[in-house]
C-alpha cells in the first residue's frame, strides 16, 4: 500500500501513484521493517530534481522494480527540503562510503537506521541487480551486513568536529581573498571548472571585503552569470547552476533560496557601484519572484521544476526555456527574429539545435530589446509551465524577506517591502510559536517538522532586516525569542551549534556541519542574526556567540574560503562593529525618510539601523534606541559601535561622513 496519497510534501505527492509500498518517514516504517526482520530503503529527493525524475520514471513507475521492492524491502521516500536533519546525515554516509553524493540519494539500512550500502542515481537494470544482491547479502551474510553499519554509524559519530580558532582577524580575511583568487576563473568568473554553481555567499563577502581584487572577482563573476544561459533573459531569476564553465546551459531547475541569495547580493553590487546591470538583475529577479513563486497565502514557495513539455511536445529538462531561430521568427516577424537571434546567441548551446537565450552585451536599440523581450515572454507563457513545488520553507523564506526589504528600500520600492511583510506575516502566524518554530507550511497549513539551525537562523535575520527597513518592532521582538531558542537548543558547548534542537528527533547521528552549501550554513547564519542582534540590543551574550560560531572561519579561511562564504561576510562586519546607526524622528517626517535612506545606502559592512523613536515606548523595546533625542526638534541620526555612540547628526551628508570614519 503507497501511504503518501496524503503527503503535505509536493515531491511525495509525485510518487503518491507509484506501484512502490512507501512510507514517508517516522516511526510505522521502522516498526514495519523490524516486523518483517527486512531493511529498510530509503529514497530522499526534492521536487525540482531532474535525476530523481528520472529514476522515479525507469524504477519507481515500472512494476517489476517495486515487486521487487515491496517483497524485500521496506521503502521510505524522503522530501530532502522537509527533512535536512534526515537529509544529512543519509548524506555524510553516502559520502563515506562512496566519496560521492548527491540526489536521488538511495539509502539500504538496517531496521534501526544505520546505513550499509548508499548510492545516489541507478539505471532500472543496475538498480534490480542491487536489490537482489543488497537482500541475499541480509538474508544469507546477515553479521556482515550488521557489522557493516554499525562500522559506518560508528565512523560517522566518532569524527572530530571541525577545529574552531579565534575570532578571525583582517590577516584572515586577507589569506580568505588570496585563497578564493587561486581558484578563480578568470576568462568566465566564478570559482572552479563544471559545473558551476552561483557562489552567492562568497560574492557577499567579496563585496564587503571592498579591496580591488575581492571587487574584481565579485564584478566578473555577477556580471557574467547575469549574462550567460543561467539567467532567464526573459523572466528574470536564475537557474540551479551550470553544467559548464562559461554559464552558457543551465541545470533548469529555479530554487527560491538561490534567487534570494542573489536578489540581495546584486542589490548590494549596485549599492557599491551604481552598476545598471546589477540594477536590473536584482530587480527582474523581484518582480520574478513575486510573479511566478508568491503562494496565495503571502509566502514563496521552493522551487520550479527543470522539466516541462517543449512547443514540438517533447517533455524534457529545459523545454519551456529553450528557442530555435525559427520559432523566434514565427513569434517576431524575419526582422525582429533574426535581430533577436543574433543578440541572445541562439545558436543551437543546448540539445536538438534549440539554444538557451544569452545577453553577453547590451544592445545599442534598448527599446527594441524591451519590445522584442516582452513579445517572447508573452509567446513563452503559452507554453505548458514547469511545475512547481509550492510548500513554504521557513529558512528560504527567511532569506526572500531579507532580500526583498532590502532590495525594496534601496530600489525605492514599497511593493517589494510590502511583499517580504506579507511573507513574515504568514511564518509568524503559521510557522512561529512561543519562540519555536516549524519547518514548512503548504496551503496554509502548517507541516509538522520542526525546523532545523537554518530556519532559525535565517527567519531571525530576514526579521532583523525587516525591521531595519519599517521600524516595526514586532520583527524585532520575534527574531529575539528565535535566537533565544537557538542559544538554548542548538549549541554544541564548543562555540559552534548542531542543526537539530535538543529535543528533537534522535537520528543515529545528531547532523552538524559549519560549511555553506547552496545556502548559508546555519552556523554561520547563526552567527550572523546573532551579532546583528546584539549590535541592536548590547547583549554581550550574543555577541559572544557569534564570536565563537566564528571561529570555524578561521579555519577555513586558508584553504577552504569558498566554504566558508558567509561566515566570512559575518566576520567582516564583526571585524567593523558592525556600525550601528539609530535613527529617532517621526515615521511621516521627510528628513527621517533621509537619513533612513543614507543609512541604507551605506557599504559599511553588516551595518545595523534601529529605526522610530516616535511612537511611545519604543526606545524601551529596542535598546539602541534608549535615550537617543531628536536634536531641537529635528529627526538624528546616531552612529555608534558597540553602543558606545557619537554625537549626533541631523542630516544625511553629515551621516556619511560619520559613517565614512
């Protein structure tokens, strides 16, 4: 019997009609393997992912690979993006035994958990030899098999936790640029050969950083990812990563965590730069956002799928993106098709003579691009769309709220403010209670898996940065008591922080990893909420805990910066306060809106603002604001570092300048 007919999970749901016996995951399905005295196999995959298609298609659908499944085996099938904790450590096993990971990750356990054989994607026939070989081996080498994950199990928990040193220094900051330029490409940008992924953390740090070579690899690395295949030079939003190592074809599929990542991290570019480019990037990559991945209820959901059904009816990766010069001409007229041929290189980059549109300069005819982008557009939407994953992930949510308030407040756009609100209303109502907080939420309703390091860490500083940008207090108030839970549930008691609680559910390994991945490790987003929040409030105890979290920089720093991205960010404003501004003047009040702004449009590096002052009691609920006036009745600004202020200032040249000291 399939058991996930009534999945919260839309990937789970995608294999609701599978002939496959699943389980989703919990306690029934260990029950049920310890009953039969069979392993367990377990399957963890995302929505949006294109190989896990692939072997639901060829394995799952076919009735002779789920017999075979169903009498020897008892099937778990795991939403990665629902349970990380799960996720990771089926992840470090895999990794250890094969040297390799990645998704659809298959997993053969013992009815206890622990793994003893892990692979990643099988072809139908290769995976009917597993299945027959992994079950004679537990039928007839039962000790063998037993032995074996007690070994791995073994293995994984007695690894040393990463070494922690001291708070990281300018020298390591240094060392980190020196690090990340040895492996930069200079021709295309980006870190490494294929495939590519954006390295939206490392991109932040270089852009704080400041120096010309962080800046110099920052600015070829963001303007070549806009320009490539792996930006939508029609809809906006990018593309999972490259399989190439110039961003020509995209791996299809478009995840929300990335597009808030570099949402933010493009708003930041322009703000040191005034580039146009980055302008335009951060806000198509908004309004995509709020077009394509805004759920009814206020959030964004996960992702879109890499696969569609192509305009000649073929399904595959890709299809709804991909153009030949014909098709541009039946939609542009020979003209305008031709012109647009040649200015987004459709030249037959991707399968069967279609191309992924480029724009590797701009044309001199700006309103014919604008013209010729929205016909396509317009053309594109008739086609049959991408799914799309529409649960709500706090954690990524989190980042999307960050990025649009920001983005929002210096583009001068409150529609895109009023978005990241609506999106922290719904975790606040469906997601946050009492201070903890729940993974995921779909179709308003909340799921049941608590969340894990990240979503703390990353709700907390969507929230702060919220409140830097509206003055509500309440965000405030809530990313204090998540960071309360954090410093109470999470901590390892070496400065650094597990990604499970205390109180959750016991794994065969509790998961901690301190490296950034596709987004922010929840150690170093950690320490990031942390710090800002203690440059809010005074607290030396989260100051504290940022430092320490921060610790695993340095020693990442010499050799491994392009892990340790956002910790390096963290560290750089740590290393400048972070500044602290606090702005007092009535909310209505232009000269107010001024300094706001000035402050805003800052590159001090993590610069925090406390913002009101005017409505009574304010000052009490954010302690930077405490005995902080007006100056003879006008609105001030007070620039401070570590609450030790100076005089104030009322007028946005005079904030610059304190602010350039």
């Amino acid at each position: 019997m399939n058991r996930l007919k009534n999945a919260t999970s839309p990937y789970l749901a995608q294999h609701a009609d599978n002939p496959v016996d699943w389980f989703e995951w919990g306690a029934d399905a260990f029950a049920e393997a310890r009953r039969r005295d069979i392993p367990l196999l377990i399957s963890v995959g995302y929505s949006a992912c294109h190989w896990c298609h692939v072997m639901a298609h060829e394995s799952f659908e076919d009735s002779g690979t789920a017999e075979l499944m169903n009498e020897r085996f008892v099937s778990v099938k795991v939403d990665r993006e629902e349970r990380p904790d799960v996720d990771a450590v089926y992840m470090s096993a895999t990794q250890a035994m094969t040297g390799q990971g990645g998704w659809p990750m298959t997993v053969f356990a013992t009815p206890d958990g622990h793994p003893f054989y892990a692979g990643t994607y099988f072809p139908r026939a290769q995976f009917q030899r597993l299945l027959h070989g992994v079950s004679q081996a537990w039928q007839n080498d039962r000790d063998t098999v037993v032995l074996q994950g007690s070994k791995v199990v073994d293995a994984l928990n007695e690894q040393s936790r990463l070494p922690s040193g001291p708070l990281p220094t300018a020298a390591t900051l240094e060392q980190a640029v020196r690090d990340l330029a040895g492996g930069f490409d200079p021709r295309a940008g980006g870190f490494g050969g294929a495939p590519k992924f954006p390295p939206s953390m490392v991109l932040e740090f270089l852009l704080r950083h400041g120096t010309p070579d962080a800046l110099a690899m920052a600015e070829k690395t963001m303007d070549a990812m806009a320009r490539g295949g792996m930006y939508d030079q029609l809809g906006g939003g990018f593309a999972r990563y490259s399989v190439d190592a110039g961003w020509v074809v995209p791996h299809f599929e478009k995840m929300l965590y990335d597009n808030a990542l570099l949402m933010r991290v493009y708003s930041h570019w322009w703000r040191s730069t005034g580039s146009t480019l980055a302008r335009r990037v951060a806000l198509e990559t908004a309004e995509w956002l709020l077009r394509e991945m805004r759920t009814p209820e206020g959030g964004f959901a996960s992702a879109l799928d890499a696969d569609s059904t192509g305009p000649d009816g073929r399904h595959g990766e890709g299809l709804f993106y991909v153009w030949t010069p014909d098709r541009l001409r039946e939609v542009l007229g020979d003209d305008d098709g031709a012109w647009a041929a040649s200015v987004f290189e459709v030249t037959g980059t991707f399968e069967h003579g279609t191309s992924v549109l480029q724009l590797l300069a701009d044309p001199d005819d700006r309103a014919r691009l604008d013209r010729v982008r929205t016909a396509l557009l317009a053309a594109r939407e008739e086609r049959p769309r991408p799914g799309r994953d529409d649960k709500v992930v706090a954690a990524w949510n989190g980042l999307a709220i960050a990025a649009l308030a920001e983005t929002g407040a210096l583009f001068e756009r409150p529609d895109l403010v009023e978005a990241a609100t609506a999106a922290a209303e719904l975790l606040a109502r469906l997601h946050v209670d009492g201070g903890r907080l729940l993974r995921t939420s779909r179709d308003g309703r909340a799921g049941q898996n608590a969340g894990v390091l990240e979503d703390y860490a990353d709700v907390a500083e969507g929230f702060l940065a919220l409140y830097g940008v509206t003055g509500d207090t309440r965000w405030f108030g809530l990313a204090g008591e998540l960071l309360e839970t954090l410093l109470t549930r999470f901590t390892d008691g070496w400065g650094g922080f597990f990604d499970t609680a205390d109180d959750g559910e016991r794994l065969f390994q509790r998961p901690q990893d301190p490296t950034d991945n596709a987004v922010p490790s929840g150690q170093f987003a950690a320490a990031g909420a942390l710090l800002s929040y203690a440059a809010l409030t005074g607290s030396a105890r989260h100051r504290e805990a940022a430092e320490a979290a921060l610790g695993t920089v340095t020693v990442l720093a010499g050799k491994y910066a392009r892990f340790a991205g956002w910790g390096l960010a963290v560290a750089e404003a740590a290393l400048h306060g972070p500044a602290e501004v606090a702005i007092v003047g009535p909310a209505d009040d232009p000269r107010t809106a001024a300094l706001h702004r000035a402050a805003l449009m800052s590159t001090v590096p993590g610069l925090v603002i406390a913002l009101g002052g005017a409505r009574d009691g304010q000052e009490r609920e954010v302690p930077l604001l405490e005995g902080r006036p007006m100056v003879d009745g006008a609105p001030a600004a007070y620039v401070c570092r570590r609450f030790t202020c100076r005089a104030p200032v009322t007028t946005p040249a005079e904030l610059k300048a304190e602010l350039a000291r």
